[in-house]
C-alpha cells in the first residue's frame, strides 16, 4: 500500500478516495491525526498530514516515530513524503520541484530511533537515505504526466521553525546542501528503521535567505502563492504514481 506524508500546503489529497479514518495507538504517542485510509488512481493508499490536518503542529514538535510507525502498521509498503523547502542552489528557483537523493540532518533533539531503551543496539545502513525504487517511481510518474522535476540533490534538514539567516545558507551551500527544509529528518532514517522504503519529492517555495529575490528578506505572502501552485503538482505526480505502481 502507498502511503502520502503530506507537507505544508498538502494536508489533504483531493484525488484521494478516502473510505475511513483510523486513529492510530502507538508505543510513541500519538500521530500528527488520524490516517486517511482508501483509493487513489483504484489503488489501496494512505494519507497522513505530517503538520496536523489544521496545519498546528511545528517542524521539532512532530512525533516522527509514531507517524512512521502508524504507517507501517496500517500495512503501508512504500512512503512517498511531500515538502516545501528553500532553494540554494541557483538553478533552484521558486516553483522548481525536485526529487532529492541525499541528505544532511542538522536537526538536534528529536526522538530519532526506535532502537534505545531496552532494545538492542542496532546499526542500519544510511548511505543512500532514499529508496532508488521510490525515487526512480516518483520521476517516471512526473514525466508521465508531463511535471518537470530535478532528479537528485542534497536535502539540507534545519531545526526549525524560524527560517535560516544568510550565513546560515552560505554554511549549507559549502557543506554541499542544495535546498533546505526542517522535515527530512528523523523521517526519512525512521523509515529505514522499519525497512520502510522511502523517497520525497519537494516543491522550492522560495529562494533561501540571502539568496535571489531574498537577498534581503524571505516574503512569505509570496511563498504561500508558490506553494499552493506547487503542491498541486506534486498532489498530480502523486496521483500518476500511484497509477504506475499499480
């Protein structure tokens, strides 16, 4: 079963047929909300608002372990994440959509493993944080339904929920970052816990501080005109996918 991480601007999948609401009980807590169980392209899906589906919950407040948990239990198979970040690199300019490959976790002080307390100790490979098959089912289905979308790059994770300064951006861009957001992380290691593949596909929402038109500042009326645009793109690539892999 496919499952949706929606992201900012994605809090609901309107080509989703949803057929029940499941409240999910976890050993972590609870969820960002209920999980949205049904069709999608006539094929078994779920749909999880990673913010909360009134967009209450912050980036370092999210309980990661009991949404990737929730949706392993509901009998997801693969995950496919939805986010807004910022662009770095300059090609990256708002409105671009892009399907990462790798990441830099700067987050600090979220319950990142399941894998403490009385459990074992217990090491998994990270070298390639994004499952391949995902990424590689992500961009057929945006060249399917004709959505230009960037095939790899660096996934600067932040804390949150303040957005960068200039020198913070210049210290990614060193560091190798290509775009920045506060989501990726424990998400995507999470999910590699539960031997969950997992791949996202981001929607740049606006240059990164410092950057283009936000050399000065970040206008944030602006980002929200971007990231509705954008989503409805990526809501159409998810759509194609979940037809592709059927």
């Amino acid at each position: 079963m496919l499952a949706i991480v929606g992201g900012s601007g994605l809090s609901a999948l309107a080509c989703m047929k949803t057929e029940r609401r499941q409240v999910v009980r976890t050993p972590y807590g609870e969820p960002s909300g209920p999980l949205l169980i049904g069709q999608l392209a006539n094929v078994p899906a779920v749909f999880l608002a990673r913010h909360g589906y009134g967009h209450t919950i912050a980036p370092h407040e999210i309980n990661y372990r009991a949404n990737i948990w929730a949706l392993k239990r509901s009998g997801a198979t693969r995950v496919v994440s939805a986010a807004a970040v910022g662009g770095i690199r300059a090609d990256l300019a708002p409105g671009s959509i892009l399907v990462p490959d790798q990441i830099i976790d700067y987050t600090w002080g979220r319950s990142h493993t399941f894998f403490e307390g009385e459990a074992p100790v217990t090491h998994v490979d990270f070298t390639r944080p994004y499952s391949p098959e995902v990424r590689a089912a992500i961009l057929e289905a945006a060249g399917t339904c004709a959505v230009a979308a960037g095939d790899g790059g660096v996934y600067a994770v932040t804390q949150g929920p303040r957005l960068e300064t200039a020198a913070e951006i210049d210290r990614l861009e060193r560091d190798g970052a290509d775009v920045v957001g506060m989501t990726a992380m424990p998400e995507a290691a999470l999910a590699r816990e539960l031997d969950l593949p997992y791949a996202a596909i981001v929607v740049v929402v606006n240059h990164a501080a410092g950057r283009g038109d936000s050399r000065s500042r970040v206008d944030l009326e602006a980002v929200s005109r971007v990231l509705e645009a954008g989503m409805r793109k990526v809501a159409l690539v998810v759509e194609t996918l979940a037809g592709v892999c059927r």
